[in-house]
C-alpha cells in the first residue's frame, strides 16, 4: 500500500490524494535527518534576518480523524477534502512534512518575506514547496506558501526547477486524478 518512488539511490514516500499510509504507519515524530537539515536551513536564514518556527510537524493518523472530525462540524465534505488531508493522505503522517510561520506566529503567505525567502532557498536543504500556485489540479491541493516537504536535498534541487517549481507528481508521473 506504502508508494514509494525511486530517485537514484532513495526512496522517495509519496503521500497524496491517490497513495495513502496505513493507520499504524506511525513514526511518533519529525524525520531525523529533516530535523538537521531544518536547522542549518534556520541558521541561515537567521543570518538574513528571517525568522522562521514550525507551526506543524509530525501528525498521527488519529489526529487527522480528530480535525475531520472537527471541521465537518462546520463544514461540508466536499469543502473540507479542498483544504484537509483525509486521515492517511497526509504528509505529515509521514513525519517529512512542516508548516511553517514567522516569529510573530502568523503562517507563511505569499506576501510576507519570509516566504520570499523560502521559495528561493529551501531547496539548498532538501526542501520542496509541496503544493504551488497554479498546480491545484495536479497535487489535488490549494496553494499553500506554508507547507514544506523534505526529499533531500538532490530530488529538491530538481523540483526547484530555478524556481519554477515542480511537483512530485509530475517530476514521477504519479496518476493523481482522484480526488
Ligand atoms: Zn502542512
């Protein structure tokens, strides 16, 4: 069930809309090597005078049952699978993914400097943008300038593309139709 791709020599764990994990896929935390790559990747941007924290990291399939929960008491499904991952379908089960904020505690959006500096410099860490403007109908999500995904830094570097930036499903030709 897991979908793993292969760059190189890694596998690459593909979470979206199509592939999801089990309910016991459960690695209690953040990866370790995200970890270390998260902060040489805060560092420098300290030194340009950007502050960044992480809003939201490792998530258990448990947790997500519990915001779907939550969010149908307000909304429809069809709205909420717009925004929020069904339990199993999110990246951040797989304890690779982030969201990110600034110190004043606001989410990373398009018009803030920290997302400028985000955009141009993750890569460098071996992290991807997961879900940009314009590829709503390729990764089944809105755009958000918030989430990051850890590949390392090799398969980030392709997916930067020089800024124009791919997304898994593509760069794999991951069929990712349905919703
Ligand atoms: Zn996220």
């Amino acid at each position: 069930m897991k979908k793993y791709v292969k760059f190189n020599k890694e596998k690459i764990l593909i979470v979206n809309k199509n592939y999801r994990l089990s309910r016991f896929f459960n690695p209690r935390k953040l990866n370790k090597e995200l970890l270390k790559q998260y902060d040489v990747m805060w560092q420098a941007a300290q030194k340009d005078k950007i502050n960044l924290n992480i809003v939201s990291g490792y998530r258990s399939y448990k947790y997500q049952q519990k915001l779907l929960k939550e969010y149908l008491r307000v909304d429809n499904v069809e709205n909420v699978k717009k925004y929020l991952a069904m339990p199993g379908h999110s990246e951040h089960q797989t304890g690779l993914a982030i969201d990110l904020i600034n110190t004043e505690s606001k989410l990373i959006k398009k018009y803030r400097k920290e997302y400028k500096w985000l955009y141009n410099n993750t890569y460098k860490y071996g992290f991807i943008l997961r879900y940009p403007k314009g590829k709503e109908n390729i990764t089944g999500y809105k755009y958000e300038p918030w989430h990051f995904r850890y590949v390392g830094k090799n398969l980030a570097k392709e997916l930067y593309n020089s800024g124009d930036y791919l997304t898994l499903e593509e760069y794999f030709h991951l069929n990712n139709k349905k919703r």
